[in-house]
C-alpha cells in the first residue's frame, strides 16, 4: 500500500519560479514536453513570458511528466505548480498521465476480462471509484461505424451518455476558441483534424473559408458565408495587454508621472563621424564586429559621462538620498515583437571599441531572439534610443525607471550646412536628451548634450577627452 508521504516522495511538483527580480506571474508560451515524456535534470520544459522577457524553463530533476496543469497561453503566479514529475517511474501502479486541459477518457470496446486488476482503477483525472461499484451488463448492440477518430468518439458519446453529439464540448485551446468567436463559427460544426479530435486553428479557418471543392455549382450567386464577411467587415480588435507590452506601459506611466522630465535638443554635423565608421569598418582590430553610428554615439555618450560624472545617478525616494553611480551600465532600447525592452551593457564605461562594439552585436542579436534575460535589462544607469532607424528626425523620450538620462537619436541626414564659411550637402542628424530635473539641472544636462554633440562632430576628442 502506497502512503501519502511516499507519494510525495515520488511526486514532484515544479512551481513557477521568480525568473526575474520581484516578478509575479509569467505567461506559458509553450510546452516542449506532453504527460508520459522522460525528462532529464537541466532539461528544458518550457518558454514562459515574463513582464521583462521570454525564458526557458529548465526542470531541476529526472522523471517521467505526471501532468501539466496549465495550457498554452495562461498567465500563472510564481509559486503555482505548473508541472508534476514521477521521480520513481516504474515503482508502482501510478495515476494515468494528465494534459493540462481535461479531456473525455477512451471507452474500451470490451469489458475487462480476468487479469483485470481489481480496486479503485486509475482514470484521467484523478482515481474512480471501486470496481464493484461499478459492475453492469454490457449493452448489446453498440457498434461504431467506420467514421473519423472524432466522429467515433462523439458517437460512442451519444450512445453511452444519451445526449446529442451537439452538446458534447468540442475539444480546443483558448486562441482557437476565441477565434471561432471572433469569426463566428461554432465549435460544434467543426470537423476536428488535430490529434485526439482537437480542433485546430486551421479547421476554424477552413470552416469560415467559402467551401469551392464540393459539388459543381452555378455560378450566379454564391453568397460568402456571414461570419467571413463578419471578419473582413470588422472595425475593431481587442489585444489582451501583458507580459512585455503590460510592463512597459507600467514602467512608462511610473516615469512619466514620478520624475519631472526635461528634454533638450542639438542639432549635429556628423560628417566626420560617419567618415570614421567607413574607416573602423576596414580596421583589422574591428574585424568581425559590426561597426556603425550607433557605436560612435555610445562611446560619445559614456566620454560626456565621464566628463560629467552627476549625470550617472538615480533617485533614492525611501531614503531620500541621490545615488551617484560610479560605474556606467548602457542601455540600448530595442523594438521586439513582443514589445519594447531596454536591455544594457554592463560596465560600458570600462570597454574599449572593439569591447562595445562585440557588446552591442551580442545585445541586438539576443534581442531579435526574444532571448534577452531579466538580468540583462534590469541595473541600467543611463539609455540610448535610436528612433532615427525610423527615419524620424528627433522624439521626447520618455527615462527608463530608475535611470536619469535617456539620449535619442533622429535620423542621419544629407542637408545643407555652413562648413568653413560655405554651404555645403552635410551628413546631419538631433539629438535629444531628456533627464530627471530632481537630479538634473539644466547647466548639467546642457553640458553633457553639448559634449556628445561635439564629440560626434570632431570625433578625434574621443582621444583628448577620453
């Protein structure tokens, strides 16, 4: 007889874990593993989205999946058990393996003959009741005809169940069932090709979609179905906020209203500086690294730090302190799928060229691969913004919390400019660096704007300045 503490021994749950700093629910985006797979310890169980970033789940132990308690696509609080494990396999008689979303149990064609074990028998979920509470006579007379996997068990259903097909509830995931809604297609009219008569996004879509491969038909008037028309005629849709997207809204309206923003701008040649870049890009020190503007403006940037060190702090309100960093960690903001994210460079201030430039490459490259961990985004001091990518000449953006500047940069353009006492086509782009005016004054943030700017315009003071 199997005792509850030797269950637990065997059983274990895996609960969602504080991926980040403070965080306290996460989204599962995906499951790599289904209920009866072998896992091993280290081995990685799924991808969860957290309000900073997408992260791989590792399970801390070897085992065989008991069960997976939630679907694709729900939010979960840290702490919560998302996935049971059977550390013992093969030690004994153990509960069928479960899927997160119940679903109907198979019916067996025949009543169990002698070897069949006697008690309480395992079912989907949980344990049914005892064998003998059970015993009936078989009905006579129950034949399934040849249909699909689906259709057989909905018959079975109708037969054992005495309801209507109709009313057993079609078996799909919550997307797929918010999309038969927004379409207006019945789940129930459906025909299921997933495994386990699963209905799948493809079915919903081949239900809406005007039916052309059937029966010859004239050619006069073939109405589209409504719910087709429906989605095409629709004027709105409705985008659940969270994860990323939900954090930054948070972030931003906490910056916005919390730290009083200041925004200066300056306009710069930069021709020198974009002559630089073609010349560090044929360097032998740089080979193999990207090499563009962005870096010359980082490396611009961490010189007017430098020169003008009050700027690197942070605003203490608990304790009502200014808190001067002595170390400079780079933000870079970066446009993923998933929303906006700010990862930064650790210790920017102490790297050489080619060091920022190999940090930049590795920050951009994890950001594209939504695999940019909650470590890389969180500690930053001060932040750059590229909107100038978008071919936008300058913005007003909005302080990363925590941090005192933000600088962004507008597009690199050829204008006309008064060079040497005559006009001539120029590279130019704006800059544009808004601070905490707590922290910030105006002399300070003036200054340290200035200098960027006129690092980029004479590019050799990143050697009598830096």
């Amino acid at each position: 007889m199997t005792t509850m503490t030797e269950n637990a021994a065997r059983y274990r749950e895996f609960k969602m874990p504080d991926v980040g700093e403070g965080l306290t629910e996460a989204e599962i985006l995906k499951w790599y593993v289904q209920p009866g797979d072998t896992v091993t310890d280290g081995q990685v169980v799924c991808e969860v989205e957290t309000a900073k970033a997408a992260v791989e789940l590792p399970i801390p132990y070897d085992g065989v999946v008991q069960k997976l308690h939630f679907e694709e696509g729900v939010t979960v609080d840290v702490g919560t058990a998302i996935i049971t494990v059977d550390v013992a396999p093969g030690s004994g008689d153990a509960p069928v393996a479960e899927a997160a979303p119940a679903t109907v149990p198979a019916v067996p064609a025949e009543p169990a003959e002698d070897d069949a074990p006697k008690g309480r028998q395992p079912v989907l979920v949980g344990y049914g009741v005892s064998e003998a509470s059970t015993k009936r006579r078989p009905r006579k007379g129950i034949s399934v005809p040849e249909q699909a996997p689906a259709e057989a068990l909905r018959a079975v259903q109708t037969e054992l169940n005495g309801q209507a097909p109709a009313q057993v509830r079609p078996l799909a995931k919550p997307p797929v069932r918010k999309l038969a809604k927004d379409l207006g297609i019945d789940l129930a009219t459906v025909v299921p090709t997933g495994p386990d008569g699963i209905v799948t996004r493809q079915d919903v879509h081949a239900a809406a979609a005007p039916v052309a491969e059937t029966a010859p038909v004239s050619r006069e008037t073939t109405p589209a179905p409504a719910a087709a028309v429906q989605a095409s005629e629709a004027r709105e849709t409705r985008i659940p906020v969270k994860g990323v997207r939900k954090a930054t809204a948070q972030a931003m309206i906490g910056s916005a209203f919390t730290a009083p923003h200041v925004t200066e701008f300056v306009t710069v040649d930069v021709t020198r500086t974009m002559k630089l870049v073609e010349q560090l890009k044929s360097d032998k020190d740089m080979a193999g690294l990207r090499v563009n503007p962005l870096l010359l403006i980082a490396k611009a940037l961490l010189v007017a730090i430098k020169r003008n060190p009050d700027v690197n702090a942070s605003w203490d309100e608990a304790n009502q302190e200014i808190v001067l960093k002595h170390y400079v960690n780079l933000g870079i903001a970066a446009a993923t799928p998933r929303g906006l994210i700010v990862p930064n460079i650790k210790d920017a201030h102490a790297k050489t060229l080619p060091q920022l430039a190999e940090s930049l490459g590795e920050l951009v490259s994890t950001a594209r691969e939504g695999k940019t961990s909650p470590a890389a985004m969180s500690g930053g001091t001060v932040t750059i913004t590229n909107v100038g990518v978008f071919g936008v000449d300058t913005g007003t953006p909005i302080l990363n919390p925590g941090e005192s500047a933000i600088l962004a940069v507008g597009a690199i353009k050829l204008q006309p400019w008064v060079h040497k006492g005559k006009v001539k086509p120029r590279q130019v782009t704006t800059l544009a660096l808004s601070f905490d005016h707590r922290l910030v004054d105006g002399e300070l943030g003036s200054k340290v704007l200035a200098d960027v700017a006129a690092v980029l315009e004479q590019p050799k003071r990143l050697i009598t300045w830096g």
